[in-house]
C-alpha cells in the first residue's frame, strides 16, 4: 500500500453489526470532480455546523469548485474517507504562512451523519497530520467556532491550543 492510502476497519453498530472498510486517501483533482455532488454535501453539512450568519446559497459549491486548482497547485491537503466508491467524509487544509512559520491551516472538514461517532474525522485529522510531516510542516492551526462545542471541545482533545481569539462586535445603526 502506498503512503497516500490508508485502510481503517470499523464496526458499524447501526442496523446489522458488520466490519466496514473506509478508506482514507489523498484526494486528486479528478476525484474532486468524481465526488462533487458529494463533497457540496459535506461542505453544507460544515458550513451549517460552523456559520450562525446567513450564508450564500451556492457556497458549498463554490468552495468545491476551487478545491481541484489548490490540488493542482499543491497548496492544499484534501483527504477524503470512503467506504467502497462513496464519499463519506473529508478534510480540507492549505498551507499558509505566519511570519516565518509554515503551516497548515485545517479549514474544513465533515463526515456524514450515518458514519459518526467511529473516529473517522480524527482519523482524518491524523491523516493531515502525517501529510503535513511528509511536507516537512510540523504546525497545525484551526479556526473553530466556539458555538459549535463538539469541534470546539474535539479540537482541544486533539491536543489543539487557542492562539488568538477572534472577535467581533454588532454597531448599532442609528439611522
């Protein structure tokens, strides 16, 4: 097997108790295409966890669009999780710089709904991880929305700090 795919068994506690094999690996500008419908899927799913404002209908799309280019241009990790041919699940993040240090900014992932609760998006993470360090970048950061406890807390296991806390304050419109 080689280092862009990984194999994860797990047991699937819903309905009938089976072993299932979800694949992780690095996702290609084809795939992107392949799993589009898919990953606008996962992408709503986030956007919704994650965004308390009213956001763009096609967002998700549009996100998804740019995914192939930052693939092609090698500026971006996308790892997707799959059972068989379907998508599953994924995780997105780009390499960006802060000051001197390279890093990679983990800017979004998601795993559908039937397949939570066995590990896949810390398995994901951990996939991001070891494509950082064979990349030869050793800091992870994340934006997470406070609102969103699960992530938030799930971060913060994970071994995740706060660095900076972003804020923001509503002006009142007095006309």
């Amino acid at each position: 097997m080689d280092r862009n795919k990984w194999i994860l068994k797990i047991l699937m506690k819903k309905g009938n108790e089976t072993v299932k094999e979800i694949f992780l690996n690095n996702m290609s500008a084809n795939d992107i295409s392949k799993y589009k419908e898919e990953l606008i899927e996962l992408m709503d799913i986030t956007l919704s966890d994650n965004i308390e404002q009213k956001f763009p209908e096609k967002l998700a799309e549009r996100y998804v669009d740019k995914m192939s280019g930052y693939i092609e241009d090698n500026s971006a990790i996308i790892i997707g999780a799959f059972e068989g041919k379907k998508l599953v699940g994924f995780i997105w993040g780009y390499i960006t710089h802060v000051y001197e240090e390279v890093r990679v900014h983990s800017y979004m992932g998601a795993v559908n709904p039937y397949y939570r609760g066995y590990h896949i998006a810390k398995r994901l993470m951990e996939k991001q991880f070891e494509e950082a360090k064979n990349r030869g970048i050793y800091i992870i950061e994340a934006m997470v929305t406070k609102s969103n406890q699960a992530a938030y807390n799930w971060h913060l296991k994970t071994g995740f700090e706060e660095e900076r806390v972003k804020m923001r304050k509503v002006l009142k419109n007095d006309n």
